[in-house]
C-alpha cells in the first residue's frame, strides 16, 4: 500500500501581522526628516567650531570663547522673544530699535539707581510690545507693517532722547548696574547666565504650560485654535509683548557691559535674531518651533563672523554675505523637509 503524503501549504495571514503595526520605512524616514530639521545646525555648528578649532591656535582660547558667548547673550536674548513671535506666524521688525532704545534709557535711568536703570527699558519697550500685539490681534494689521511703524517710532524717540544722537550717557563704574554688565561667574560674563536662565524658562513656557500650547495653536492654524477655544488674540498680545520687553533687556545689559548707551547699536539686529531663529529650525509659517535651536542658531552665526575675522584678510561685509547665504540655504532646506513630512 502506497501511502500518500500531502503537504499542506503554510499560508501567512498578511492582515493579522500587519494589524496595529505601521510601515517601519515611511515611520523611520519621518523621524531622521524630524531631527535633520531640529537638530542640523548643531551639527553644523560642531563641525565649524571643530573645523576653526584645528585652523586657528587662538579661535578656542578661553579669552575668545568668553567674549563670544558674551556678545552672543545679547542677541540670543533678543531671538528669544522673535522665536515666540514667529511660532505664532507673525514677525517682529521693531526689536533692533527697542534695543537701542533701551539701552539709552537705561543709561539715562542709572543716574537714578539701579531699579530704575532696569525697569524703565523693560516698561517702555513692553509698551510698544504691547501696542504691537494690540494692533496685530485686535485690528488685525500685517505684522510686517504694524513692527516697521514701531521700528521707526522706537528709533525716533531714542534719537529725541538723546538729542539726534549727541549726547550719549555714560554708566558710572562700580555701580550695580555696570557690575551686572561686566562682571563675571565662573569665567562667563553675567549677561550669559542671564541668557541661559531666560532660555531655560522660555523652553519650560514653550513646552510645558498652556500658553505654550497656544503658542503653537495659533502658529499650526488660528481658526483652529479659536474654535477648540484657544485665546488667539491674547496669545498675540502677549508674544508680542514678550519680545519688547526682552529687546529693552538686552539693550539694557548691553549698555551696562559698555557702560554707555549707543546710539549707533541695533541696526540690523531684527534681521540677525530672524535669521537664527530660522536656522535653528523655526518655520517662518509658524506652528514649529525650538527655544534651544534659537540659541543654537546664535551661536553658529557668532561663530561664523568669528571665522572670518580670525581669516583676517576678509573684509567685514562677508559675513553678512556668509549669514545671508546659508540662511538661504536653511530657508531652502526647510521647505523641501516640511514638504517632505507631509507627504509620509
């Protein structure tokens, strides 16, 4: 008798293994797009700073990068509040003039004490924040035009005060005010630690409070956020606001670390505190956003005009012409990844 084997074919039930399980490749894909666009300019950044670091014997020298970070506090302080304005999808063009203001009022004020040195940049300047969001949310103006008003306006009072720019206050020496300035703790000037703290509380607001998540709402889709009942307005008002006040605090300790207030600073910085927090990974769209990239982006524009005087026989103006061009390039890069996540 011939017995006849028959071999049962094993049949792979493609549904069942692939429930509750997503594609690995499109999942994987998304997530090195995501850290490409959260984290390139770190790694730009390293590789320049490592690059400069082998080039030049005097680029990593504690003196350089002391004065670096010093000069980087300023403006990062001043991208801090543009990178909560730009999540919102707005922009802010007034903050060069509201440092320069402040810096001059504070100057002017420390003949009056320390608190007044301090707190008169942050009111005025606050104020004109506030006028921006008012005009931005409630009126419902261009961002664009209503923060060139106040540029203009916050640049015309700094010349009234200080006389078309003849008269320049000086900060006395060894007051409060000057030591806040130029002092240092651990190695690092004062206006650095001020910086990091501020940086820490900007990302815990962003990241962890409810102001945040509107922050992020209002830039992702107003409408959106108006109707699961986000205050849109508010937001504005307060982002806005935000940003005048760390301007005039930025020009405040930058007229304490020269203990004097300049009239001739500022110009330009709107575009400088854009330019980083676009390069740090914020879409000038609005809805994303990283605090820590702001600074990042800081840095690797500090770094890069570092570079270039270190060359020596470059002129100046490249590094306008090295800071627009590779803002270009992220603005670029940019657009192709946000492209690129929409579609997975």
């Amino acid at each position: 008798m011939t017995v006849t084997k028959t071999q049962t074919p094993v049949s792979v039930d493609k549904d069942r293994q692939a429930e509750g399980a997503e594609p690995a490749g499109p999942a994987r894909s998304e997530r090195l797009t995501a850290l490409v666009q959260q984290h390139g300019a770190l790694a730009v950044l390293v590789i320049v700073s490592l690059v400069a670091t082998f080039s030049f014997d005097s680029f990593a020298t504690g003196d350089n990068v002391s004065n670096m970070a010093t000069s980087s506090a300023f403006l990062a302080i001043v991208a801090l509040g543009m990178t909560f304005v730009i999540i919102t999808g707005g922009i802010d063009l007034s903050v060069g003039s509201l440092f320069a203001l402040g810096g001059v009022l504070a100057a002017w004020g420390s003949r009056h004490g320390t608190l007044v040195a301090l707190l008169l940049p942050l009111v005025v300047c606050g104020a004109v924040g506030v006028v921006n969001g008012l005009l931005v949310a409630r009126s419902r103006l261009a961002p664009f035009i209503v923060t060139l008003a106040a540029m203009l306006g916050a640049r015309g009072l700094m010349l009234a005060i200080t006389d078309e720019g003849a008269n320049t206050y000086l900060i006395g020496k060894g007051s409060v005010l000057a030591e806040l300035g130029q002092g240092t703790t651990f190695g690092l000037g004062n206006p650095v630690w001020i910086m990091l703290a501020l940086f820490v509380a900007g990302a815990v607001v962003l990241r962890r409070t409810r102001f945040g998540q509107h922050v992020y709402a209002v830039g992702g889709n107003e409408d959106a956020a108006a109707l699961m009942g986000a205050p849109v307005a508010r937001t504005k008002i307060l982002v806005y606001t935000l940003s005048g006040v760390l301007a005039g605090l930025a020009g405040a300790l930058n007229a304490a670390w020269l203990a004097s207030g300049v009239t001739i600073l500022g110009n330009g910085m709107e575009l400088e505190a854009i330019s980083a927090v676009v390069i740090g990974g914020t879409l000038l769209t609005g809805g994303l956003g990283y605090v820590s990239g702001s600074l990042v982006g800081v840095l690797l524009l500090k770094v890069i005009q570092n570079v270039i005087n270190q060359i020596g026989s470059l002129d100046s103006s490249y590094q306008q012409v090295v800071s627009g061009a590779f803002l270009a390039v992220v603005v670029v890069a940019q657009t192709w990844l946000g492209r690129r996540r929409q579609l997975m």
